[in-house]
C-alpha cells in the first residue's frame, strides 16, 4: 500500500523537511503475548548496535564474506562506511535473533522506507521498517520518538513480522500482508519478494553457522 511520507533531516540545528514517497506499515494494533512484549522491551533505547557472537572462527569469516558482500550494494544509499556497516550488522543480528531470512527483512526496508532511517508516512508508521507509534505505547514510554533508534526500530520491525508469522501459521505472504495492513492482497507481499531478489547471497566459503547471542540484549 502505497502512502506519502516525511523525511526530517536536521540542519544547523533547525529541523527542515524533504517529501519522501514510502510505503507505510500500517500495522493493527492488537493483544501481545507476552513473549513478544518482551522482546520488545528489550530493544528500547539501546546506545549501541549489537555485537554478533560466533560458534567458530569459520562462522564469523562467513558473516565478514556476508559483509563485505552487503555494503557495496548498500553504498549509494549509505555513503558513509560506518553507519553502513552498522546497520548491516543490526540488520542481521535482528533478523536472526527473529528466525527471518536476512534478504527477505532487507528487501521489506527497502519497500518500506527505502533505507530512510527519518521515514514517517501518512499513517504514523515510523522508520526504516516503518513501525506505527501504539508500540511504543504498548511497549514502553508511548515516545514514538524512540522508533526512530536503529536496533529499536529494526527490532520492532523484525519481531513484529515474526508475531504475524506465528498468528498466520508461516504463511509469508498472509504475514507481509498483515504487516503492511493490507492482508491477503498481492502488491506488498510482491513488492518485498521481489526486492529480496537484491539481497539474496550464497557464501562462496563453508555453511554460516554464525548465530546472535542467546539471551543478548
């Protein structure tokens, strides 16, 4: 679904606004297990981004080969190395930490936001995966402001399509669609599926047995 958005970019310390197109995750607000508050919670307001752990020397040199892979691709859309290998490393942190497909949650921020960390639709929905503002509300302070954080908002993101997940019974396409609040119609869930052809790799080394930390924050 479609929607306009805004894009704040702050200058000289006075705040200026670029028009932005973007596609809203207009999320339904409904009861959360517990599980999923949780999780939630965990992820507000964190300084840094996580650190992924290894089970072997060979699992962490697949995720550098995954890296190195990654940023090129990312490079026109975030220029400076840090910030993007930051967010690559958050990326798939929380999409494993989830049990998602790495280039599936990437393709859905480039449907969803275009990579724009700044993006807020017409809807409300927030961020890079676009989350709408009653999570905040449901999770924590109700500052929606904290969406804007990397790891919160790619965490809400990530655990949020793994709860539609769950509630359709692992139907991707069911799930893309309650995400974006336009369930069981093709465009979203298309739209994601095809940008994940972008992302998609096959590590020329051994198998990636790299995993996030259990229990990490």
């Amino acid at each position: 679904m479609t929607r306009r958005a805004w894009w704040p970019v702050a200058a000289a310390g006075v705040a200026a606004l670029r028009w932005q197109p973007a596609h809203a995750g207009a999320q339904v607000e409904e009861p959360l297990a517990d599980s999923v508050r949780s999780a939630l919670s965990s992820a507000i307001a964190k300084s840094a981004p996580p650190v992924p752990e290894f089970a072997s020397t060979e699992a962490r040199l697949s995720y550098l080969r995954w890296l190195g892979a990654m940023s090129p691709r990312l490079s026109r859309r975030k220029v400076d190395w840090q910030e993007r290998k930051e967010f690559l490393q958050t990326v798939w942190y929380e999409s494993r930490r989830a049990g998602l497909e790495t280039s599936m949650v990437l393709g859905l921020i480039q449907v969803e936001s275009g990579f724009r960390k700044y993006a807020v639709s017409s809807a409300g929905a927030r961020g890079y995966m676009q989350v709408m503002p009653f999570w905040a509300r449901l999770i924590g302070d109700g500052d929606a402001g904290k969406l804007f954080h990397m790891q919160t908002n790619l965490r809400f993101g990530c655990v949020i399509l793994r709860h539609y997940l769950e509630r359709e019974r692992g139907d991707l396409f069911m799930a893309l669609g309650r995400y974006n609040g336009s369930r069981g119609k093709p465009q979203y869930p298309n739209a994601v599926l095809g940008a994940r052809k972008a992302w998609l790799w096959d590590d020329p080394g051994s198998p990636n047995e790299a995993a996030p930390r259990r229990g990490g924050p």
